[in-house]
C-alpha cells in the first residue's frame, strides 16, 4: 500500500469510527473531516496520529501491519495537557520516594 491510499482508508476509518461514536453532547454543526497530525513509516509498515474536527479530545492511531495486510485502530481521549518548565530544576531526593511509599 502507497503512503497515498493510506492516508484516505486512515481518515475514512477514524471517521467512520467517530460518527458511530458520537456522544449526545458531540455537536457536529459542520461536516465532520479527519485529518493525519503526524505519520511514520518504517520497513513497509506504516502509522498515522489522526485526529477529527470534533471537539471531544479524541485523538486515533491507525497502523498498517504490511505482512497481515491489516489496519489496526486505537483510540484515545485527552484529559489533560500540562505544561512542566524544562528550565527550573526538579527538587525531588531519593528520600521523597521513599516517605511516599511508605517503606
């Protein structure tokens, strides 16, 4: 399978996916549409972060297994998004793990 024919059978099936899914409080005022955020392909095999143009947090992994010639689905949902500043040092000792163990 060409990266191409991927792209289109990977939106169509987080699509699929998301209409039979659908929450009641899910609104879709708009056709809904997916699109591919990131793609990786390696040694024939191939995946896509897909998301929708819903705003459920959800976000979907298809995987294109080329030896089975399978697609395969997982599906997430977003319930947090924390930003942790790389620029101030984490004051944390061996002893805070073990006071919160309880050893």
């Amino acid at each position: 399978m060409k990266s191409e024919e991927f792209f289109i059978k990977a939106k169509d099936l987080v699509k699929g996916y998301a209409l039979e899914h659908l929450d009641k409080s899910d609104t879709v005022s708009e056709v809904l549409e997916a699109y591919i955020v990131w793609f990786n392909y390696t040694l024939g095999n191939m995946k896509a972060l897909v998301s929708t143009t819903l705003l459920d947090g959800m976000y979907y992994e298809v995987t294109y297994n080329s030896d089975k010639k399978e697609l395969y689905l997982d599906v997430y949902k977003k319930f947090e998004n924390k930003c942790y500043s790389l620029n101030e040092p984490v004051q944390t000792t061996i002893f805070d793990f073990i006071e919160d163990s309880n050893v």
